[in-house]
C-alpha cells in the first residue's frame, strides 16, 4: 500500500510539473549523443532526470549521462551547466549559486546542489562540497581534500564535527578519518576522545561523550580512497614528500591488511621522492612478491626499478623495467612507464 501511494504521489507531482510548464521548451544533452531539443523536464529523483520527449513520452536518464541542460525559463541554470561542460568551474560555481537562491520549481533546488558539489570539488572548495554532500545524504562526495591546512579544510572539519550527533553522522564520522590523517592527526582523539594508558601500554581510546559515537555502536576508523588520491595529488605536484610519507605511515595503522596494496605502492612512491631509496626498493620488492593482484605488483616492480635507478644500480633497473614488460598482466600505464625507464637508463 505505502508503495502503491508513493507511485501515486510521484505521478501528481510530475503531472503538476508538466500542467505548470507546459509551454516550456528544454534541452538535454545526453554524453556522446545528440541534444534533445524541444523537451520539457518535470523532475529529479533517485539519480535520474525525468522529461517528456517530443512525442509525448517520459523519460528518465542517469544524471551520470547527463553532460547539460537548458531550461528556457531558467536562463542561469543552462549558463551553469555550459559553464560546467566547458571546464569553466568558478564560473559554473556563481551562477549554480545564483541558481539555488532563485530556484522555484522543485527539481531544479536538487539536480543544482548536486551538480554544483562536482564543481567545488573540481575547484578545491572543499567546505562547501561537504556541505552539499551532507545535505545530499552522501550523494556526490568530494573525490579530494583542500590542501594540508588550508582553511577549507579547518572550515571542513568543523562543519563534519558539528554533523557528528545529526542523521548524517556515519558520513560525516567517515570522512572526518580522511580528514584528520591528512592534517596528519589522530583520528582516535576527534572521534573517541584522548588515550588513556592501558596495563600492556596499548592507548586505550574511550567514546567522546555528547557525540553520536557515545551512542552509536564503534564503527572502524577507516581511510578511503578520497585520502588516497588526495595524498597521491600532493605527491605529484610536488608537495612535501616527507609530510606524505609521515601520513601513509599513520594511515597504514587504520587499514585492513587485504586492503592495504594501493596505500603501500604510494608509501613506495613517497620514500623514493623522499630520498630513502634503499627502504622504498626493499619494501616495494616485498610487495611485488607478496602474491597480490598482478597489477600491484607490476606496478611495485615499477617502483622498485625506479629506486634502483636512483641509486644508481642501473643493471637492476634494467632487469626490473624489462621484467615489468615481459609481465601478462602488467597495465598499459605500467608498461608506458617502464618503456620510459628502460630509455632512461639505457642512455648513453
């Protein structure tokens, strides 16, 4: 019965949308396939946006699908999105700001918030990316962290602290793992609150009382792999690689041992950058042999290859370069890189 009014409703509304914009004349332009012209969208729910084509039939598409739209009463709207589709993010952001604050029709409020969460995201406002994200209910989470102690991360923090005790309180608890251990703390002191000394002189962490996890059952502190390819970005623009390699090593403490691969091929990454390449050979050699997925482990012989040409043993480079190539089921990347290498090395 519920279901049955449920369908019900949702038929009302969308007929109520329709006989309100029935002179509407919108497009949507669906990824890789023409636009279509001259339809006019009722709704957005459950991921999907809901429109009625030309000939009078409803149809429903992933937002996923969706590169923009244009709505012909709601001119700023389709300036955000071409905004958005052209890579034009500050821009995109203003105008679905704009949006927001003047949207009347009920779907528009929703498909706005969470095409402006992928905008933030893009253009490192993190803060408010949360924010929509917790709004959201988890749908459009930031996939990167503002950069170590900018105040979009400490605006960030106490926005998930605040969220801790409300309906969003998991989500909120989740993604504040990721973000105390790339601030490089302890997640156990937000969450739990300080250490005690136990007999056997293990830190023993007690619930923080008044929150949601004095009431809530302990979840796992676990990172995820927004704090993987925000530590990976750093890496690559040329942050501070001991910084990177003090976090990976704290955030190795918080990761299951099955899961553990990606964050111990960057842990590699960062000692090689750190210049402690006798460490990150031998333990990227581990790897390689630890009977892992065969793309891990192509990609820490790569690695370890790295090292050794960094030390200059080039002969081991070498061998390691051309045992990547010689590999099934070393990644097309991997086999780039290791080319690469290969021609480095082998220069007179």
């Amino acid at each position: 019965m519920g279901c049955t009014r449920s369908r019900i409703s949702a038929g009302i509304l969308i007929a109520a949308a329709l006989a309100a914009r029935a002179a509407a004349a919108d497009t949507v332009k669906l990824s890789g396939r023409p636009p279509f012209v001259g339809v006019r969208i009722v709704a957005f729910r459950e991921h999907r946006l809901i429109f009625r084509g030309v000939s009078g039939e409803l149809l429903r598409k992933p937002h996923a699908e969706i590169e923009w739209i244009e709505a012909d009463d709601l001119p700023r709207l389709g300036e955000a999105e071409h905004a958005a589709a052209e890579g034009r993010d500050p821009d995109a952001a203003a105008a679905y700001e704009s949006v927001l604050r003047d949207a009347a029709a009920e779907w528009v409020g929703p498909w706005a918030k969470r095409r402006l969460a992928a905008v933030c995201d893009r253009c490192g406002r993190f803060d408010r990316a949360v924010e929509l994200c917790l709004e959201l209910g988890g749908d459009c989470r930031p996939r990167r962290l503002a950069p170590a102690g900018s105040s979009e991360n400490a605006a960030a923090r106490t926005r998930l602290k605040n969220a801790l005790t409300g309906r969003n309180g998991p989500l909120a608890r989740e993604m504040l793992v990721d973000l105390e251990l790339y601030e490089d703390r302890d997640p156990r002191i937000l969450l739990h609150g300080p250490a005690t000394q136990a007999a056997d002189s293990r830190p023993v962490y007690g619930l923080l009382s008044g929150s949601a996890a004095a009431t809530a059952p302990v979840i796992q502190l676990a990172p995820t792999a927004i704090l993987l390819e925000s530590l990976r970005a750093e890496l690559e623009r040329g942050g501070d690689a001991t910084r990177v390699l003090r976090v990976l090593e704290r955030t190795l403490e918080f990761t299951n041992a099955d899961a553990a691969g990606p964050w111990k091929l960057l842990l590699g990454r960062a000692r090689i950058e750190a210049g402690r390449h006798a460490e990150a050979f031998e333990q990227l050699l581990a790897l390689a042999n630890a009977g892992g997925p065969a793309d891990e482990a192509s990609w820490a012989l790569c690695y370890a290859a790295l090292a050794a040409e960094r030390m200059g043993r080039t002969d081991v480079a070498v061998g390691l370069y051309s045992e990547v190539l010689e590999r099934d089921g070393s990644p097309v990347e991997a086999r780039a890189a290791a080319e690469a290498g290969n021609r480095r090395v082998r220069k007179p």
